[in-house]
C-alpha cells in the first residue's frame, strides 16, 4: 500500500511543499482542482522531490477535450519519469454546466468515451496506431507529425477515474486503470457498494484486479495536543456537513443510515448556514466517514479499514497539525504493511 499527501501548495510555494512531503515519507502527492489549475504545481513538485509520485487527484475532465488533457498528462509521464497519474472526474452537474459552461449529461456514458479517446491518442503516440476515435460525444481522427509527440520512454500514464455512483464505478474498473475513492465514503460502502461494480467493470475488459489500481482518499481526524484534535473535529464536520448536501453523495449517507439527513444539509447550504450544517453532523457519523483518535491510533484505523482494498491511501486532512504527527502516522502506515 502507498500513501499520498494532499499537495495544496500553489506555484510559489509548490517546491518547498513537495520536499516537505517528501520528507515526511509520503509516497506521492496528489493535487486538487479546486481555485487553482492541478497539473501546473506538480511540474515543480516533480522537479524538486524527484522520489514523489505525482497525481491529479482529480482534475475535471469535461470542461477540457480529451485532446488537452492526453497532451497535459503525455508531458507530465515524461518529465516525471513515468511517476504521473492522471486522476480525473467528473465533477457534479451544476459545476459542470453553470460554472464551466458544457455539457454533463449522461455523465457515465460520456466518461466512458473520454477515456477511450484520450487512451486513443496514447495509442496512437506511443503504438503508432492511427488515430481514429469516433464516438457519440468526442471524434478525434486526425495526427499529423508536427503534432505527434512520440513515443514516451516512460510509457503511457495511468488512468484513474474517480467516481462515487454505481455506473462511474463500473466505468471505472471497464476502461479506467484505477478508480479514486471519493473522500466521502464509509468502509461498508466501499467494500459493499463500490468494490462489485470494479470487479464487474474489470469482468466486462477482460481484466485482473491486479492489473488496477484502487486509491482511496481517506479523512482523519487526529492532533498532537486536545486543542490540535478538536480543531480538526470541527474543520472535518463542517467538511462532512457540505459534503453531506450534496444529493449526488446520499448513497454513502444511507449505507450508515443517515440518508435522512440530507435534505435538512441542503436546505441549510442554499440558506448560506455553512456553521449549522457543522453542527448537525454526530460522532456516529464522523466516525462513519473518518478515521478519528490519537495519531498512535491512525495507521491501524486506516490498514483495518482499507488495507483489504486500497492499494493506494490518500491522506484527506484539511486542517493544520504539529510537525512530526504525520511522518510519525506513515511510518506506522509502513509498519504494519511490511514496508520498513
């Protein structure tokens, strides 16, 4: 199991950042594509932490044409000797039609074919295929040698989708090589809900589970004094809080039963009561969703809970700790996996 860090680091600060992730044991960085481009900063981050693998965890695939974001990731493979990988989604509906202006529906239909084109234009530079991809959403059938970058010597970048419902999922283990586990999830959802639709994605290609990659994103809640560790309880319940509006994130919600919820989360979202929606999220449910205690206790919540599915863990921790808590947690992470 290899573990990742959040790399929330902008331009400027991006190289210090990745070296500090990388000397705190991480096993690679993973950036979001949140106020900021995801790709640009892990450049720099490859550039500075050489041993770091480098991750879109994710960018959002719709706005950009297969076409962009194939040429993005074929640059970044290369610069970073075949340590990158290209983690997209599909982001929710309103994000993708208000904010980015293009269209959503059907979303798993149309990821689908996204990752069949953009693996068209990896067949073609790296296979010499011709490049003839016609689908019902994306049509790419022209390459000419100015515009061929070649072969990459690092070979072509993997591929993770990351998906929450049970058709994304299922794209993911048919045409994805590695499905991201939405932060928002619960060990009964995962192994219940979500791991089927892999294995039945991969049945579908003709393909082992060993040939995918499963990297789960994983909250925790922990801090070096009391005051540290309820900071950081009340950062993740407002993050669960808003996570928990969103209706697209109720099939998580009902796998603890708290699908119930919901309704009440999105109404105080629309009313702009971020600190209520906060409130309303119990011990039972941060539990639920989060790996919560001392950091003595973190490593072992994570492998019990994930060690039988992830081959990858994304350390989700959006708040501020003392130095030492988190390579003192990865050094543990290591232990138990037999990874000294």
């Amino acid at each position: 199991m290899k573990i990742d860090g959040p790399f929330y680091a902008g331009l400027e600060g991006a190289a210090a950042e990745a070296q500090r992730l990388e000397a705190e044991g991480y096993d690679g960085v993973y950036t979001l594509e949140g106020s900021s481009d995801p790709f640009l900063p892990l450049a720099i981050a490859s550039e500075h932490a050489p041993r770091l693998d480098i991750a879109t965890g994710i960018a959002v695939a719709f706005p950009r044409n297969p076409s962009h974001i194939a040429y993005s990731a074929w640059d970044l493979q290369r610069f970073s000797k075949g340590k990158f990988l290209l983690g997209i989604g599909s982001q929710v509906k309103a994000h993708i039609e208000k904010r980015f202006g293009v269209a959503f529906d059907p979303p798993a239909a149309r990821m689908r074919e996204y990752i069949q084109a953009v693996k068209a234009f990896f067949d073609c530079w790296q296979d010499g295929k011709p490049l003839d991809f016609q689908g019902q959403f994306y049509r790419h059938t022209l390459m000419t040698p100015m515009f061929n970058p070649g072969p990459n010597p690092y070979g072509k970048p993997p591929i993770l989708l990351g998906a929450l419902g049970p058709k994304m999922t299922h794209v993911a283990g048919e045409v994805a090589d590695g499905l991201i586990v939405h932060p928002f999830n619960t060990q009964v959802f995962v192994e219940q809900e979500q791991l089927p639709q892999v294995l039945s994605g991969l049945q579908a290609s003709g393909r082992d589970r060993s040939e995918f990659t499963i990297q789960v994103t994983a909250i925790c809640v922990t801090g070096a004094t009391e005051a540290e560790y309820e900071a950081a309880k009340t950062s993740v319940k407002g993050l669960l809080g808003f996570y928990g509006s969103t209706p697209a994130y109720i099939p998580p919600m009902n796998s603890v039963g708290y699908g119930g919820l919901q309704p009440e989360l999105n109404r105080l979202s629309k009313a702009g009561q971020w600190d209520a929606m906060g409130q309303l999220i119990d011990d039972d449910f941060l539990n639920a969703f989060a790996v919560t205690g001392e950091p003595s206790t973190i490593a072992r919540q994570l492998v019990d809970r994930y060690g039988t599915v992830a081959d990858r863990i994304s350390i989700y921790a959006p708040y501020q700790s003392s130095p030492g808590v988190w390579s003192s947690i990865i050094r543990d992470i290591k232990q138990l996996t037999g990874r000294h």
